[in-house]
C-alpha cells in the first residue's frame, strides 16, 4: 500500500523572516495547499538548539505564524501549529536518537557551519537536530517536503532513518500489518524554482540567513519600501552588464543572485528575465528589482501587520492546528513504540 500524499514544512522562529525563507519556502508552501492535505509547522524546538532570549522566541513564533498567513497559507485548509504543543515530535526523535549513527549525523554541514570551529561548546540538540527534523516530518508519515537547497542533506538524512527503522523493525511491522513499505515513507525533498538558495545581499558567496549579523544583507518581509530600495541598492554586485542569458551569470554568484531573486518574485525563469534585461547595467536593473519586491511583499506586510494586532486570533489558530496535528501524529508513534518494544 502506497502512502496517501502529505506535505510537511516546518520555519524556525529565529527572527524576521526574510525574501530567502519567503521564495525558498514559504511561497511554495502556498502553491502546495492546492496538491496534497499539508501541515505547515513553527520549528520552536529546533530553535533553541541555539540560544533564543525567550520573550523573543515567543514574539518571532507569533511572526512566524503570522507570515504563513498573510503569505496565504489558509488555516482551514492546512493544519498550522507551533512543534513544542504536539509531544509526539519529541518522543519519535528520541526513537530515531536510537536508530541515527553518530557518523550519519558527524557529516551534515549545516552543524559544521552552525558550531564553527567551538564545537565542543555546541549544544547536543544542535548536533541532533536533523533527528528531530526526520521525526517533524515521519510523524506525519509526509511524502513530500518542500524546502530550500540547504535543507537537501537533512532531507536525506530522513530517508536513511526512515529506511533503517523500517528494516530493523520489519518484522514487528509486518505483524501490526504493515506492508513492505513499513511505517515510514521515504520522503521527497521539493527544491525547485529560481530562488532555492538565495544568497546574501552583501556576500553571494554566504546564503541570506535570519542570524547574519548584518541585516544589509537580507531583505525582511517587514522592511518598508524605503529599506527594500536601499538594501536592494547597496547590494554587492559586479560592473558588467546583465548578460543576456544565465550562462553569462557563471562566476558572478551577485549577478546570479539578484536575477534569481527577480525571476522568482515575477513567477518566471532566469532566462525570460535575461531577455528582456540583458544589456542593462545593475543601475538600472536594481530599481526594477526594487520596485517589483516591493510590489509583491507591501501587501503581505500590510497583512502581517494586521495579524499581529491580532495575538488571540494566531494563539487559537496554532491551538487548533495542534490538535489537528495530534490526531494524525497519535497513531504512528502508537505503532513506533509498539514495534519498539515499549509496554504502555
Ligand atoms: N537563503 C535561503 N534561500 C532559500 N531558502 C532558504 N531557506 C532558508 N534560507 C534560505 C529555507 O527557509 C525554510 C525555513 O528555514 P529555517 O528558518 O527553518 O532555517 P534556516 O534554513 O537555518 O534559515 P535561516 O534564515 O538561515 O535561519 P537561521 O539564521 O536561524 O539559521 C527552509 O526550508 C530553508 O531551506
């Protein structure tokens, strides 16, 4: 029996978001909504695998929570919640504690990059993050995860548990009833589009990221037009011309980065971009970049706004997806401790 279709995704409440999270995910998270049953979760346990003052960890889950709304995700529809008030996210990650191998975890370059060279100074979480992420998504037994490129290793990671605890525990499986699948799917990452890696404005070497001290570097879906012109202005760029195809963009990463941007805010391809803007000098490319963010994030911001004047309305928007959440996660991790061993 094949698994029925479901989406998993899930944003870390670190801070603001920016244009990278908003193109790499959470705008296909909205597109998705129209595929398959989806599940769009607020990471707040992956969190604080690296210190969050905790005022400021609730204030960026209602953020969070509000940009999934306002970027039009529908909480009628998907099933929107915060990962702290559903258990079962917890317990299976500890399962797959017991079934990941250090040397699997040792080689993901998301810790390598995260605890820098004080590693020993890292927290334990931080290093077994990608155990709760496989947990996050298994839970649900979700089929599909749409997610920017450099969640690609942790996704991985999630199939390698998901197969180990399917052949380890196959037996106990076929007895509950499960076929050769066993309990848990082997999930496909969603990388696609334009803008699955976007880089920072300052550095296109250096992926946007919520934690980059300089907040030139990214664009946040809450800076006003003012902000998104003048960050978009002072990006790094090179003193070519646009070329006019992507090829032309191999070996310039701040060109490359900016007409990705473009393509993936007008819904179009890199080389639909570069037809009609190859030639033009960054002097005026970038005000054209300007212009069409500010076009597609002022409504959303106007939107987030109003959310955040709201806290009851989001506080009961992620009270009910929880329980909608425990409904499905309830009878997997019933049947993974079953098969486990564990007596309840
Ligand atoms: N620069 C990016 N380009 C495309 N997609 C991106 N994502 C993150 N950065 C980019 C995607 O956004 C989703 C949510 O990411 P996350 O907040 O859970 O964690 P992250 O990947 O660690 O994002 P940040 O911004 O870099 O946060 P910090 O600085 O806190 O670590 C994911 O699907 C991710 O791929």
């Amino acid at each position: 029996m094949a698994f029925t279709p479901r989406v998993f995704s899930g944003v870390q409440p670190t801070g603001s978001l920016h244009l990278g999270n908003y193109l790499g995910a959470v705008r296909r998270f909205v597109a998705m909504q129209d595929e398959a049953p989806c599940l769009f979760c607020v990471v707040d346990l992956h969190a604080i695998t690296v210190w969050q003052e905790p005022d400021e960890l609730a204030r960026a889950t209602r953020h969070v929570t509000a940009a999934f709304l306002a970027a039009g995700i529908d909480p009628a529809r998907s099933i929107v919640f915060n990962q702290s008030r559903v258990a079962a996210h917890a317990e299976l990650a500890w399962i797959f504690n017991c079934v990941a191998r250090m040397g699997w975890l040792s080689r993901m370059t998301q810790f390598k990059e995260k605890a820098g060279r004080d590693r020993e100074n890292a927290s334990v979480g931080l290093f077994a993050y990608p155990n709760l992420m496989a947990a996050d998504i298994l839970a649900y037994q979700a089929t599909h995860v749409p997610v920017g490129e450099d969640q690609k290793q942790h996704l991985e990671l999630a199939r390698d548990i998901a197969q180990k605890f399917n052949f380890d525990y196959a037996e106990r499986l076929a007895a509950l009833g499960y076929g050769e699948e066993g309990l848990f799917p082997l999930t496909e990452p969603i990388i696609q589009g334009p803008a699955t890696r976007v880089m920072s404005l300052r550095d296109g070497a250096k992926k946007m990221s919520k934690s980059d001290p300089s907040d030139a570097s990214r664009i946040n879906l809450t800076d006003d037009a003012d902000a998104i012109a003048q960050k978009v202005r002072k990006a790094k760029t090179d003193p070519e011309p646009l070329p006019s195809d992507p090829k032309g963009l191999e070996g310039r990463p701040e060109a490359d980065n900016l007409v990705g941007i473009y393509a993936a805010l007008a819904g179009t391809t890199k080389e639909t971009v570069l037809t009609e803007h190859g030639g033009a000098m960054f002097s005026a490319f970038k005000p054209a970049l300007a212009d069409l963010a500010v076009s597609v994030l002022a409504p959303m911001n106007d939107a987030m706004v109003r959310l955040l004047a709201d806290e009851g309305h989001l506080h009961a928007v992620l009270a009910q997806g929880a329980e909608r959440a425990a409904e499905i996660a309830g009878p997997v991790l019933r049947d993974a401790k079953r098969v486990v061993g564990f007596v309840a």
